[in-house]
C-alpha cells in the first residue's frame, strides 16, 4: 500500500510540475488566432451584408424596369383596342349608311314599279 501512495504521490508532483511551466507564448498565440479569426467572420459578415444589400438593390430595380414595360405594353394594347374599336365603329357605320342607301334605292325603285302598274292600270 505504501508503493501505491508513493507511486500516486509522485505522479502527482510530476503533473503539477509539467503543467506549471507551461509557454504562455502558446496562450497568446491561442488568443491572437481567436481575435483573427473574430475579425475575420467579422469582416465576413460585413461583406455578406454588403453583397446581399446590393443584390436587393439590384433585384428592385430590375422589378421597377419591368413594372414600367409592362405599363407601357398595356398602354400600347389600350391604344391598340381603342383604334381596331374606332375602325371597328368606323365599318359598322360606314356599313349602316350603305344598307340604308340600298334600301333607299330599292324603295325608289319599288315605288316607281308600282306607279308604272298605277299608270298602266289608268290607262
């Protein structure tokens, strides 16, 4: 029992030993590599922030750029109904005006043919 004592005991001393001279250049090249690494997701994160904004900034203007296209192609198509209607309207009362001259026509004739029999049946 007396070797196990002796034997943890000297254990013992030899790790507190080895970890007491521990370099302390490697603690502050650990907390240099953390501030480095911080800074550089930092940075990072700036950049992405960035990049995102401009993404956005581009994405509205190319939205707003086809919004306005688009106002202009309906305003063409309105334009472009408006004048097929007008010519539309243009024929249906060009065609009126001609019905309505044929059928005048085709009274005047009918009235002369009943006068002509009138006149035949008088005579």
């Amino acid at each position: 029992m007396k070797k196990l004592l002796l034997s943890t005991a000297l254990l013992l001393v030899l790790s507190i030993s080895f970890t007491s001279c521990r370099d302390t250049k490697k603690a502050e090249s650990i907390e240099d590599a953390i501030e480095n690494s911080a800074e550089a997701t930092n940075d990072a994160i700036e950049n992405a922030a960035e990049a995102t904004g401009d993404a956005v900034e581009n994405a509205v203007d190319a939205a707003g750029n086809a919004i306005d296209k688009t106002v202009d192609a309906a305003g063409d198509a309105v334009d472009a109904a408006g004048d097929a209607v007008d010519s539309a309207v243009d024929a249906a009362g060009d065609a009126v005006n001609n019905a309505a001259d044929d059928a005048a026509n085709a009274i005047d004739k009918a009235s002369d043919a009943v006068k002509n029999k009138i006149d035949e049946v008088k005579h």
